[in-house]
C-alpha cells in the first residue's frame, strides 16, 4: 500500500497499550501523523494479561508489520471443557476460507507489546510521549487541545481527533468526556499463575474444569503459552489472600493438585475480579473511545483485547478517511453505532457465561449442578452448558455503513467455533488470492486494507464498476474479478458467490454490498453509504 499524502494536524491517542498501539499504527498506515500519550514513565513489566489473540486480530497486526506475534504465539486448536473428571464436550474452530493464519494463538500481553512497539519505531508519523498525564481534554470546531502534567509542568498537544485508549482505569478521560459507564463487578476472585512446567498433552488444548475436587463449586481453567507455560486460572472466594497462601504453602498445593509433582517455576501470579462495563457513547465530538477506556468485560472467551483491536481498526480507517477528505465526519457516527453494538454484544455474552459460572443463590446453583450432571450422558444438555463463547468479529448486519441484501439474511449467531454464511456486514473470509500487479499480496485481506474493493463475478463489466466507484468516493478504490484472483475457487465458495454479483468491501474487511442483477444500478448509492456520504 502506498502512503497517501495529508499535511493536516495529528490524531492523538491516549494510552500506550496495545489497543493505543495498534490504533497508532493503524493511522500512521494511512499517512496519518500520531501523538501517543501515556502517563506512565515507561512500559511496565506484566504477565499474561491477556494472552488469547483470535485470527482476525493476527491479520489487523500482520497488516502493520506486527505478523510476527501470530509467528511467535503457540497456536491451539482444540478447547475442551470438564465436569469433575468428565469429559462433556470438544470444539475446534472451523474456518470457511482457508486463511493461513491460526484460528488462535496464546502469548503474553507483555511480549504483544513489544512486537508493536519495535514496529512504532520504525513509524516517524508516530511521536512516543511517555510520561505525559492527560489532565483536560477540550473541543473546539476544528480539532482536540489535551493538557498534559509532565515532569516539567504541563504540555499541551493540538489534534485534529483523539482516541482515549487509556484502559481500565481510564477513569479520569471518562469523567472528562462525560460518559457513564454503568455495569456490575462480580463479587468472587479470580487467581492467575503463569507457571512454567513440562506438560506433555497439553500443548495444543484450552481445558476448562467446572467442579473439580481441587476446587469444588468453582471453575478452573488451563491454557498452554509459549516455552512450556502455562497459565491457570482459579475461580477463588472474595476473602482470598494470595499473599497467605503464597506463605504457608496452600499456593503449591493449589498448583500440584493439577501437575503432580512435576518440577514448576511461577512467572507471575495476581488476583484479580471480573468486570462487565460499557460507556454509553463511543463518540464524544471529535474523540472516539476504545478498548478497555469503553468497554470491559469478563476474559472468558477472550473478548477484552480482541474487540479492542477491532475498535482500533474501525476508528482508524473512518478517521482516515475523514482526514483525506475522501468522507464527511458523520461518518465517526458510524464508529459509535458499530462499535456500541460490538460493545453490548460482548457483554451480553460474557455475562451470560459469569452468570453460569457463579450463580448467585443456591436454587441457580442447583440448576447449574443439575444441568451439568445430565451433560454428562445428554449431547442436548451438553448445548447448555456455558463456558465461554470464544472471540469472533462483530457483524454490522444493522448498520447504516451496510446495504442488506434479502436473498443474503444474516441467519444469527452461529455455533461455537464457527463463522457465519458471509452476508452483508460479516468479515469476509481470508483465503489465499494472487493480484497480477501485486506480488506481495497473498491473502485476500491484504488488498482489502488498502480501500474500498469491489469484487465482480462473471457478468460484470470490470471498467464500469471503477468508474461508478470513482464518481461516488475519492478514496482508494479497486475492481477486481473473483476469477482472476481466485483460480481454485477457494474465495467464491466461501463467499457462495454467484455470477452477475458485485461484492462490496470495506478496508476492514466488512461486506458492505452484496449487488446482484437487480440492484447493480444502486452501485453509486452502495458506495456513498458505505463511507457515510449517503444523502
């Protein structure tokens, strides 16, 4: 992708986390310049965090240089869940198109960071200001002002829009913006240990335990990272004392109970509780909200990190366009209406699986206990039981970016593990493709990134599909026919595409349009409201 050219001011983004780098990179990608602030000093030294990195996230930082956290992590492949020391039921991910990326890897937060971070500094569009408190945030018509403490007084920094990445604690930009963010926290504890130990089995599975003799009426989970570690999660009373049990051996018995009396060193170890929060808006002016700063929610399932990085991706395409003049402003709006929905979405199913795991009085307790023991022999009781529904990208079937179509219906929610028939809204598959003039492209999503595409079956007129896209946009547009890119038919099977189709698709990947022989002649209006310029 060549770097289109712009002179205007920065985006600012606050919070150097990876939510905070991959929007930075994102931007600095399009030709955006970047200030990322951080009131921190420097990078501090985690564990884990969090350590599940789904597909389409691999394939947001492969795009900006990042391809070697998929390349790094250890990849897993099947997710089996435990009712005392029975098996109930294995899953693995099923992917329609073939991408060459895992469907999951587990690495550390910490080491994610430090890939982004030595792609940041080859990025000169990018200017790191560590140690830099943002203490006011104010909005005018023409851009942000944000007043940093630092060390020698305070700075004030002057953008054209800003994204508040500054996580979890981020309270203080919320208060500033004047969002909510009304949710609950769970009252029961949750302890992680990173340990390393020689596991072997154990590899390639994520384990789940509901009830185990080593931790009855709770849940236990199991997920193997790079150089034979692996971290377990507990699900501990509101009482617990980590240190306590650090002291007086209960900490070591804790973990022998699940290795034996293999020999095991602890990483890192932390208490922590579960979360489940959203702001009410995601756009406040010309600040867009991001990650955990907008949204929290219980890690089973591995949504925090991952729908961050989506947030990341849908804020920078939209803010880059805007900022080329190829799109209105209004086109931010969309930003919080996707995003909102991915939020809320997130949260009713992370919520619904804290509710499985900790039910709050003893008749949802039984009903729990009761459901789980007929899993034991029932494949339909085993349906019910809840422990986790793995990250998968949002689908914007709603949103006013996309143009349904009613011979292509988003058919809901798929099954565990599974991607949805690609319809308006959903993420198109990635499967390999070859481009005649692009030898570096390998991978279906590598050309979406670079605008808006249009994918054309037999019966479309190639030369007037790329004139309709320029007369609607001046972004960044390509035509290219699905028989040429795709000899083996690997992308037109996984799209069930059909001849006299134009496939439009956003530069996240998203399907905006499905146009058929009907609707051809909507091409330009497709277009317009797929970059938020629809009258």
């Amino acid at each position: 992708m060549s770097v289109p050219t712009y002179s205007g001011p920065p985006v600012a983004v606050i919070g150097n986390g990876p939510v905070g780098q991959t929007t930075a990179l994102l931007l600095a990608r399009w030709g955006i310049p970047v200030v990322l602030l951080d009131a921190r000093v420097e990078r501090d030294a985690i564990g884990s965090k969090a350590i599940c990195q789904q597909r389409d996230v691999l394939d947001i930082w492969s795009a900006v240089g990042a391809g070697r956290i998929a390349e790094d992590g250890l990849t897993w492949t099947t997710a089996r869940t435990f009712y005392r020391d029975q098996e109930l039921f294995s899953w693995s991910f099923v992917d329609r198109g073939h991408s060459p990326l895992p469907a999951f890897v587990n690495v550390s937060q910490g080491h994610s960071e430090q890939v982004l971070d030595e792609q940041i500094a080859t990025r000169p569009q990018i200017d790191v200001r560590w140690a830099h408190e943002v203490v006011a945030i104010d909005q005018d018509a023409d851009g942000v002002t944000i007043t940093c403490a630092t060390a020698g007084g305070q700075t004030r920094v002057r953008a054209a829009y800003a994204v508040a990445a500054a996580g979890a604690r981020g309270d203080e930009v919320r208060r500033m913006l004047g969002v909510s963010f009304e949710g609950q926290t769970f009252d029961d504890r949750f302890l992680i240990c990173d340990i390393r130990a020689d596991m072997p089995g154990w590899e390639t599975e994520r384990r789940f335990h509901f009830d185990p003799e080593w931790n009855p009426r709770r849940q236990v989970l199991i997920h193997p990272c790079p150089d034979s570690t692996f971290r377990i999660d507990w699900q501990v009373p509101a009482e617990f004392d980590l240190d306590a049990e650090a002291a007086d051996g209960r900490l070591d018995a804790r973990i022998r109970q699940i290795i034996g009396e293999r020999p095991y060193e602890i990483v890192w170890k932390s208490v922590y509780r579960f979360h489940a929060r959203s702001v009410d808006h995601m756009r406040v002016g010309r600040v867009l909200l991001a990650g955990d700063c907008a949204h929290l929610v219980a890690p089973f399932g591995a949504r925090g990190l991952n729908s961050g990085v989506a947030d990341a991706e849908n804020a920078a395409w939209k803010l880059a366009f805007v900022l080329h003049g190829w799109a209105p402003d209004i086109l931010l709006d969309s930003y919080d209406e996707e995003r909102l929905s991915a939020a809320h979405e997130n949260l009713e199913v992370t919520s619904d699986t804290m509710r499985f795991l900790v039910p709050q009085d003893e008749l949802e307790w039984e009903a729990r206990r009761s459901l789980l023991e007929e899993a034991v022999a029932s494949p339909e009781a085993r349906s019910r039981v809840d422990s986790g529904r793995f990250a998968e990208p949002f689908w914007y079937v709603d949103s006013p970016l996309t143009t349904s179509n009613p011979s292509r219906a988003f058919a809901g929610r798929p099954p565990r593990g599974e991607m949805p028939a690609v319809v308006p809204g959903v993420l198109v598959p990635d499967a390999p493709v070859s481009v005649h003039d692009r030898p570096d492209v390998v991978r279906l999503r590598q050309v979406v990134r670079d605008g808006l595409l249009a994918l054309i079956t037999e019966g479309i007129d190639a030369a007037e599909t790329a004139i309709a896209l320029k007369s609607a946009t001046d972004a960044p547009s390509r035509v290219l026919r699905l028989a040429d890119i795709d000899p083996e038919g690997t992308v037109a099977d996984a799209l069930g595409a059909q001849p006299g189709e134009t496939w439009l698709i956003r530069p996240d990947g998203h399907v905006a349009a499905v146009l058929d022989s009907t609707t051809q002649d909507d091409l330009d209006t497709t277009v317009r409201r797929a970059v938020g310029a629809a009258s």
